[in-house]
C-alpha cells in the first residue's frame, strides 16, 4: 500500500528574496523539481505532491513574483527568466539538490530551460505540461505578442490582450472550456492568483516576465541543441483544448527526444486542476522508471 505523505510549507533565503516551496518526501530520494507557470504558484502542485512524495524528494517553489514568495517592484529587480533561475539554483544547492527531473509548465519553462542548459548534467528527466519549446506551439493568438516583442512601443502594447486582470487570470483556467469542464475547475485557484497579483507593483512585474518571453522564444535553436546533444527522457502532458500553446507543441518535443511519452487530456491550460489523479501517477512511474 502506498504511504501517505505529508506536505511541509517553508521559506528560504534565495539570493536575497524570501521563495516560499512545498516539499515533500525524503532528500535521499530522486529529487522531483516543479516550476508553475502564470499566473499561479505552487499550489497547482497540491493534489499531485502526496502521490509523487512515496518515490521522490517533491520541490515546488514560488517563483519571485508569485504567490507567497517575495515580490519586489520592478525598479529594485530586474523580472527576467534567467534571475529567477538563478534563485530557484540557490534555492537547490540551499537543499543540496544536485540531480533533478523537472516539471516544466508555462512561465516555469523558461526557468526550467535557463536551468537545464546551464547545467544539463543535473536534469535527470523533463515532465512537460503546456511548457513551449517550440515554435510549433505558438499560434495565431501570440502574432500580438510578437509585434510587440519586435516593436515594444504604447501602440503596440494596446493591441495586446487585456490579461492582466481579474477576468484574465480567471481565462487561464477556463478558456476554451466546454461547461462539463469549466465546473470541475476549483475557483479559489484564480481568486489565490489574482490577490498575490494585486500587490504594489505586481502588475508591472508580470509584464515584464511576458516581455522577457521574447528571450525564452530567441532561445529555441539553443534549447534544440540541448534536446539534440544530451537527449533527457521526457513525459508530455497537455490539454487539446489549451487556449495558450497548441497541441501541435507535442509533436515538436516528439520529433526532438528519443525517449519520449505523451499523453493529451480533454482539458485545457491548468491540466493538474482536473486531471491531477492520472498525472500523478505518470509522473510515479516516469520516475521510477528513470532513477
């Protein structure tokens, strides 16, 4: 019978920012590293951590700018993928992680990426859900984010999707949703969202992350090259109803890794919020079947 494992909540000093992480399970076990995305934070991870915490050491931090972690304004940090890499690596060594699979979602790709290429020999594998890699999975819905990437002038950034509101956060979640899915998804979720995201200043530090996204895009060639060279084994998880990355990004991974298993649900962006149950236990065997 599989034991029941205990969530600790806890705060560490990273590189001068308070991180606030849940972990669970031993240190001497493989260590499972999980990045959320925007606009969340390690609650997402809540229903899959006592499942993986039988088999692994399970770190989920928030990263700078989310949830309980600190949250400085932009004029005293500069909001870039590779800073916040940068804390969640102290925060690693802090814990005496050397070796680690990585759960990518989102905004945690980027930091994931930043991670993995400056140090391949750490990643033991990459757990993928709705973290793009690829061109393949940026449709039509970023042509704004581009121009505004290419020419980041007032004009272009009113043509940007108003996201950076109640309303926005609460679309993460159920956009592109038929009914029958849109009432599985627990509503505190954006509520907790968008109460962290209302700090001084939060707002200003979420655009800069989606403008620094441009960084993560320049990126891909040299993330190829990493895929290409060190080969990690790869569990993908999406949702074909995902309203931010299409699912056309599985096939990408697909054609790049050697040693890859995919699995697309009938959900959307925030996967976890109704399908935790089976992607807990994809993750326990893809685990233990690479340690």
């Amino acid at each position: 019978m599989q034991a029941i494992q205990k969530v600790r909540h806890r705060q560490a000093d990273a590189n001068g920012l308070e991180v606030f992480f849940r972990e669970a399970g031993r240190p001497d076990q493989p260590t499972v590293l999980l990045l959320h995305g925007f606009p969340s934070s390690s609650y997402t991870f809540r229903a899959v951590m006592p499942t993986l915490a039988d088999v692994a050491y399970v770190v989920a931090p928030d990263l700078p700018g989310f949830g309980m972690s600190s949250s400085p304004t932009v004029d005293t940090y500069d909001y870039t993928f590779e800073n916040l890499s940068r804390a969640i690596e102290n925060l690693l060594d802090q814990l005496e992680v050397e070796r680690f699979f990585v759960y990518l979602h989102d905004f945690g790709a980027p930091v994931g990426y930043h991670l993995a290429t400056r140090a391949p020999d750490r990643i033991r594998g990459l757990i993928v859900q709705s973290g793009n890699a690829h061109q393949d999975g940026l449709g039509e819905q970023w042509d704004s984010a581009r121009a505004y990437w290419a020419d980041p002038t007032e004009d272009k950034r009113a043509e940007l999707p108003d996201w950076l509101t109640f309303d926005g956060t609460r679309d993460q979640y159920l956009a592109g949703l038929p009914e029958q899915l849109r009432t599985l998804h627990p509503p505190e979720s954006w509520h907790l969202d968008w109460e962290r995201m209302s700090r001084p200043g939060n707002i200003d530090a979420q655009f800069a992350l989606f403008s620094d996204y441009a960084s993560h895009v320049a990126r891909f060639d040299e993330i190829a090259e990493y895929h290409r060279a060190h080969q990690p084994p790869a569990l993908v998880l999406w949702g074909r109803r995902d309203s931010y990355f299409d699912v056309d990004e599985v096939l990408a991974y697909h054609r790049a890794l050697d040693r890859l298993d995919a699995h697309i649900y009938d959900a959307g962006h925030f996967l976890l919020e109704t399908h935790a149950p089976e992607c807990a236990s994809l993750i326990r065997t893809f685990v233990l079947d690479n340690t």
